[in-house]
C-alpha cells in the first residue's frame, strides 16, 4: 500500500525523497522506511533512479505504471488542469504488456473463479434461456456502449430498437444508428466465432470497425492525427506505423495464454493506439467481448459501469500508462456477469 502510494507521489509532483518525507500521506513514515521501500521498488524495476548526491530523483517505470490503481479522486485531482504536457504514443508500452503478467495472481484467481460460476451456468441453462440472456447482453452491452459516447437511448429504448425495429422518439438518427451498430458487432462476433477463438487477425479487428462506423463515419486505418477530448495525449500520425502498431497488438494478444489478458489487451489498447478516425473505444469494448464469448467466458456487458470511471480509467492508460483501473472495471464486470447472467 505504501509503496502504491510513493509511486502516485511520483506521478504527481513529487519526484524526491525529501519531498516525499514533506506529504502528509508519510507524516509518520520514517526517512530510513522510505528509502527502503524505494530500493525495493527499484529493484523491482518499478521505480528508477536518476542523478547522485542530492540531485538523486525517482520516476515510475513503464512497469510501475501498469501495476499501479489510483483512486477516481487522484485522478481527477492529476487531470485537473488543462496545461498538462503532451504525452506522446510510446513505442516501448506494448512491449512491456508482451513481458508481463497484467493480472496478479489474486486477480487471475477471481477471474477463474467468476469465469467458472458463468460457464457451470450456461452449461446448466437451457438453449431457450441462453438465446435469451444472449439478447440481454447484447442490447444492455449496446445501451451502455453507446451511452459512454454521449447517446441519449435509454436501455428501455434500446431493447424496443433492437428486439422490435422501433426507433425512440426525439433521438437522432445517428444515435439510433449508434445502437444499431452495436448489435451488427455483436452479431458478426458471434456468427464468426471461430475469427476470435483463433490467432486474431488485424482484418477482423477492422470488420468490426467497419460495422460500427456503417453510416456514422469512414471506417478504415486513419491516415492523419486525431485528437481526444479533454486528453493532452498524441497518438501516431503515420499511417504506415499505425497499421504495423495494430498487427503488432494483434501478435501480444495471439502471444497471452490467459483469455482474460487477451481481452484486456483489446479492451484498453484499441483505445490507446486510435487506429480509427472515430469509433476505437466502441471498436475495443467489443472486440474485448468477442474475445470472451469466443472462448465461453464471460461478457463485459458494463452495465453496472459508471461513466466517469470508465472514462478516468481509459484515461488514465492514455496519459500514465496506468492499467490498474481499466483491470478494476474489467474484474467488476467479471463479478457482474458471474452474479446477473445466464440465470
């Protein structure tokens, strides 16, 4: 715990031991203490050293980063102003999510444990009830997807437009094209399994760009920079380099053994590199549920997902390269899916 909290020091402003022992949060933490867990954390390689004497300063590795969750209120307190400095596309990120290991062993235990109690359901329902609860995901994962980009639909509305072609009153056209959208995703990845249960491939990952784009946007590999509201971070401008960054996403995803990894990877990453124009969250939430269904495995639905805490949690891999909030509403919606669904 202490540790977590000298490394979100470093993300702020802190960036020295004497000005560690000077926050509150260490009032009764002892310099020798602090020292201790410093060189703990660098021989862990979470945390580097940089000068001698007393020039000595501390930053968080890209490692550390991925291991660290910081509450919604440090983050909103860190994304506060606007003058932040620009934080480009890392290069060296995706290797380090290829050499690690994203979920602890805890983590991986709850996840196998939620998976299990899904899966002893569905092997248990009948074909009507698991027709049934198929629906149920794909229009309230549809609702909430859409409700993330701004949509207006109610899930009342959203089941009425996909289970009887009706569109709500006082919604535009492209928000009901939106929530379309959705369920053409859905239905592709269900219809094509066998795409998702294999080695994924960068042509699927753009099929179902294509699909959520239809009427929308223009689909495709973008081939100019985009930017993202209220973020200070650049992702790639070249072309070129964006689609070999996404077949180079598609090999780490092929490369992790566990369904659960892979289906971060995707749920996260997609948002990350912004190989589209428009649509990259949409595209990585259900690329991350294809994965899952491909292999049994539980839906991240994200009903029960705050907008704030999904939005801060994206966020926050933009611009700090930190996953554990993005792995805190992914386990979650594991806990969720394994308490609501198939029942």
């Amino acid at each position: 715990m202490r540790q977590q909290q000298i490394m979100s020091a470093f993300l702020a402003e802190s960036n020295s031991l004497p000005q560690l022992l000077q926050l509150p949060t260490f009032a009764d933490v002892t310099e020798r203490t602090l020292q201790r867990d410093l060189n703990e954390l660098i021989e862990l390689g979470l945390v580097k050293r940089q000068g001698e004497a007393r020039a000595v300063t501390y930053s968080v590795t890209a490692l550390g980063q991925l291991g660290l969750t910081l509450s919604e209120s440090q983050l909103e307190q860190l994304f506060a102003t606007e003058e932040r400095p620009d934080v480009r596309y890392d290069f060296a990120r995706l290797d380090a999510l290829q050499a690690s290991s994203l979920f602890t062993e805890k983590e991986q235990g709850l996840l196998t444990q939620y998976d299990s109690v899904f899966k002893e359901k569905l092997r248990t329902a009948s074909q009507d009830i698991l027709r049934r609860e198929r629906e149920r995901i794909t229009i309230e994962l549809s609702w909430k997807s859409s409700q993330f980009e701004g949509n207006t639909y109610s899930l009342l509305e959203t089941e009425t437009l996909l289970k009887e072609g009706i569109p709500a009153t006082g919604k535009t056209q492209e928000e009901t094209t939106m929530v379309l959208n959705h369920k053409k995703a859905l239905d592709f990845s269900e219809q094509h399994k066998d795409a998702f249960a294999g080695a994924l491939k960068a042509q699927t990952i753009l099929e179902l760009h294509r699909l959520l784009a239809e009427g929308l946007f223009d689909h495709g590999i973008r081939e100019s920079l985009v930017g993202i509201t209220g973020s200070v971070y650049k992702p790639l401008d070249n072309k070129f380099q964006i689609a070999e960054e996404l077949q180079r996403l598609c090999g780490v995803i092929n490369a992790k053994e566990s369904i659960y990894e892979k289906a971060l990877l995707a749920f996260t990453y997609i948002c990350y590199l912004q190989p589209f124009n428009d649509g990259n969250k949409r595209t990585g939430r259900i690329l991350a549920n294809a994965l899952l269904y491909a292999h049994d495995s539980f839906p991240l639905s994200l009903r029960a997902v705050n907008v704030n805490t999904y939005k801060l949690a994206i966020l926050a891999f933009y611009e700090l390269g930190i996953l554990g909030n993005a792995k805190q509403v992914f386990i979650s919606q594991a806990k969720f899916a394994a308490e609501n669904y198939a029942i």
